[in-house]
C-alpha cells in the first residue's frame, strides 16, 4: 500500500504550530526563573517601599543570583544550593565585626591606691567650647584636672556662642543627678557655685593645651593661696592624650564613655530612633559631615556651584575665630583634608560590598544644598533614613531648636549602628570611633579620603570603572581600617611643640591600652567595670 504524502503547504503549517509551540514552552521557563512572586509592583518603586530588610532584598536577591548562575561557564556551575550558600557568606562579610574585635574588655575600675576625693581646695568653673563632642571631651578632661588639683567642679557652662548658637544648658544635654553621683567617689560636683563665693575674685585661666599632671599640680594648683574660685575659659585639650597616671586615665574614660549620658528625653528618643532603623536590618549610621559649617570652615568646594562656593567663603570671612582664610580647595582635595561628598560616599560604600538595599541612617544636620547633592547617594542607596524620617513632628519638637540635643540623637544611633562610616573626621567620628571600640570593638570604618580621592577622580576622567577592579582596590586600602583593636597612635615621628601633640591620636579616639584590658584569665573581675 502506498503511503500518502503530506502536501507542502501542510508540512509549512505543521512547522509553524511546533515552532510556536517551542516558543511558548520556552518563554514560560524564562519567566518562571526571573519573575518573582511579587514582580506585580514596579520594581522601581519597591525599591522606595520602606518595608523590613528580608522583604526588601529578597526579590532584587533572587534575580542576581539566576542571572549569575546563567552566566557561570557549564563546567564550572554549581548546584542552587552550594551557590546559595557562597553568597550568603559574600552577602555577610561587610556586617562582620572586625578581626581580633573580642580580645579586650573595659577596664575603668581604680587601682587598690585610688582614695576617695581629698577635702576641696576651692572651686573650678568651666566654659567649654565648641560642639557637642568637643565640649564633652572637654568636661570628661575637666573631670580628671578637678580630681589633680582637689577642686569642686561646679557643673560646666555649655558653649551658647559657637556657630550653631545652642542655647541649652547642661541638664538639658545630660543627665545632670547622674553625672554628679557617678562621679561622686571621684570629684566633689555642685551644680551651682555657693553663694558666698559669688562675688569672690576669679582666676580666670587658659590652662595650657595638652598638658601633662605636673603642670596642674606645680603651677595651677599655686592659684588657690590667692584664689578660691578659677575658672577655665577653655575646655578642649587641655589634657595631654598620653603619659599620664593610669587612675587619671580610667578616671577620663569613666567620665566620658559612663558618666555624661544624655538626658532621659534624648536618651529615650534615641533608642526609639535605632529600634525603628532596626526594623530594617542591619544598617549603617553614616556621619556625613556636608554641612555648611564644615564646608565653610575647611574651604571645600568640589563640586558645588560659583555661587554656593562663594557663599562658603563669605562665612568663613567674617567668622573672626576661623583664624585660616584663605584656602585653595583643590589643593585641600588633593590632600585628603575634605569631607567626601555624598556622591563619593556612594561610591565608596558600593566598592566596599554594601548592597543597594542597605539602609543607611545619615546622622547629620542640615546637608548643603539638600536634594541637589544627596541625589547621587540615593541613586546608589534608595533607602536613606535620618531622625528626621524615623520620629514624628510632635516627637522631635522638643529637640528640634538645639543643635546639641539634636547631635545627640545621632550620636546615640551611630554608637549602636552595626557600622559606622564617616566622611570627615572630625569631633563626632572620634567620639563615635572611641566609644565603638571602648563597647568591643564595633565595626568602624574609617576612609582614606586621600587614596579615595585619587580613585574618584580616575572614574571622572573614564580611566577606571565602578565594578570589580575599584572594589579590590578599596576594600585592599581599607582592610585595617575596620576599628580592629590597636594602641593609640602617638605623635608623628618629628613633629615639635603643639604639632607634636596635634598629630597624636586623641585620647578619646581609641581608649586603647588605658581603659580595655586582654580577654584573658589572669584580669580578674576586680579590674573591670
């Protein structure tokens, strides 16, 4: 019997119907991989939803990994499993603590030889100076000077004449009854001076900068056979960082890292502040130091307009205390002296492995120029939050008008973050890496803004890209500045006078080897706090 053969036009059919049919099979497979349950939603606004962390980088997570299992040669693909696993661990790196961060405990407990307070020679009146960290080191400083001279510290009178014009006193600040009981077995603390010394003829003092124990007993304590009030006009560095008596140096710690906690209000904001940004997964408290002030003062203007630069200028003019006016902002670049700007911190994270999704808390003031500078941070990390976005209106008017009690808030939220970052360093970022690594040694990293540099402006010039190659060289540049545990560094080999004492590291910085002791068997439990 002979078969049939299939007419040519039936056989152009039936190819086109299999042909259809492969097609269908195959688009349904591809969707199948890549669009994830919840792709309903344009990806691009959920990137904006403020929602916990796994909802927000589980999508974003499942699609980088398909398409890098699909570009991976067949030879060398691994199962889901295993893969999943390699970038759970990748995925985690950056979060970890620095290496060596468990081997030292606080350690402020007075030696068996401390005695109590000695009876009180007169008293010690105190004008501090500067912003919230810079007056901070100052009392805790003034703490230990009031204990070597055998003063009664009256309780300081905070700056209300700096740049930011704070009028709060120090109870609205600090914990006042606390700072006082504290302390009480160390100093002698009044909150006011006695009526009787009123009207009493003052000594009023600029204690030498960096000053060590001899200084205070041998020519400041001389001041009391004619005088039962001093005051000190000055607060900042007035105590040298090294080569002190270790009960001096415990007595600082005790001073700054315990003694002065903020206010009840403050403090209760702003453990609300890091539970709300915890909410989200762990996150970054990011100092961004692009505040007019910084600006101003530093005379950086990379990046900004004629206009906005100008405006910097005109402010640091006509501030008679900014001693340095004329300033080439290039050449302070160059050297590593600006703040990074949000731009570049963008980057910066980006090349050291943090994801898109990372939240980040901005603890800062108002950033110059707001929207306009901040649109390149935001591109690289949608989710920026700040205490502003965390409380309500109602819940930060009592803070809002003071700028002290506002830093506060930050610097709560920065101790407690799971990563601190800093743009500049300056009297925040010190207090924040100190305290960080008096409480074990927190991941805390610190940028090499002059290498950075170097690297941000080859991307400018196209020379280099953002990708793997930036990303092995900054993580290669900042793998040992993480906030692992190490000694405070002294002064620069060289350096003479005030330079000498300038370029050590501050005492408050790294508390390291005066207030942490080794994790090990022979620091009994007598030693510590």
């Amino acid at each position: 019997m002979q078969r049939r053969r299939l007419r040519p036009s039936s056989v152009a059919v039936l190819r086109s119907v299999l042909i259809c049919a492969i097609g269908t099979v195959s688009l349904v497979a591809l969707l199948d991989v890549h669009v994830s349950p919840s792709s309903s939603s344009s990806p691009f606004l959920a990137a904006y939803t403020l929602a916990k962390r796994h909802e927000i980088g589980y999508g974003s997570r499942r699609s980088e990994l398909a398409w890098m299992q699909e570009m991976a040669p067949p030879q060398l693909s691994k199962s889901p499993t295993a893969f999943h696993q390699e970038a759970s661990q990748e995925s985690e790196k950056p979060w970890k603590p620095p290496s060596n961060h468990g081997g030292f405990v606080p350690c402020v407990k007075p030696t068996s030889s401390y005695s109590p307070p000695g009876e009180s020679r007169g008293y010690l009146l105190v004008s501090t100076n500067g912003g919230l960290n810079q007056m901070r080191a100052g009392i805790s400083d003034m703490v230990a000077i009031a204990r070597i001279i055998n003063a009664t510290l009256v309780i300081p009178i905070l700056d209300k004449s700096s740049f930011w014009q704070d009028s709060s006193n120090f109870s609205d600040v600090f914990d006042e009854d606390y700072f006082i009981h504290s302390l009480a077995n160390d100093v002698k603390i009044m909150k006011k001076l006695p009526k009787e010394f009123a009207a009493a003829t003052k000594s009023v003092k600029y204690f030498k900068s960096w000053s060590g124990i001899e200084y205070y007993r041998d020519k400041i304590s001389q001041l009391w056979d004619y005088h039962k009030v001093i005051r000190a006009a000055k607060s900042d560095s007035r105590l040298a960082n090294n080569n002190l008596p270790p009960d001096i140096q415990k007595l600082r710690c005790r001073a700054f890292y315990q003694a002065l906690r903020f206010a009840p209000g403050i403090e209760g904001l702003g453990k609300l502040l890091v539970e709300r940004m915890r909410s989200y997964g762990p996150f970054i408290a990011l100092h961004l130091r692009y505040e007019k002030d910084m600006l101003a003062f530093s005379g950086c203007t990379y990046g900004l307009s004629a206009s906005e630069a100008d405006e910097l200028t005109t402010i640091r003019e006509i501030i008679p205390y900014w001693k340095v006016k004329d300033i080439d902002p290039m050449q302070q670049r160059s050297k590593g002296y600006c703040p990074l700007t949000p731009k570049e911190v963008g980057i910066f994270l980006s090349a050291l492995g943090y994801p898109s999704n990372t939240p980040i808390y901005i603890a800062a003031g108002d950033i110059y120029g707001g929207d306009s500078h901040m649109v390149d941070l935001e591109s690289h990390f949608p989710i920026l939050m700040s205490k502003e976005k965390l409380a309500s209106a109602d819940e930060l008017e009592p803070f809002r008008p003071y700028a002290a009690q506002m830093a506060a808030l930050d610097y709560i939220v920065s101790v407690e973050s799971d990563v601190f970052v800093s743009s500049y360093l300056g009297n925040m970022a010190r207090a924040v890496e100190g305290h960080r690594r008096f409480l074990g040694h927190r991941r805390t990293i610190t940028p090499d803004r002059k290498a950075l540099v170097h690297l941000f402006d080859k991307i400018e010039r196209g020379s280099i890209k953002e990708g793997k190659k930036l990303s092995d060289m900054t993580s290669e540049i900042h793998k040992r500045r993480q906030g692992s545990p190490r000694k405070r560094k002294g002064p620069i080999s060289g350096t003479r006078g005030k330079e000498r004492f300038r370029s050590e590291e501050a005492f408050y910085e790294n508390p390291l080897p005066d207030c942490l002791c080794r994790l090990e068997s022979d620091v009994t439990s007598s030693q510590r706090p």
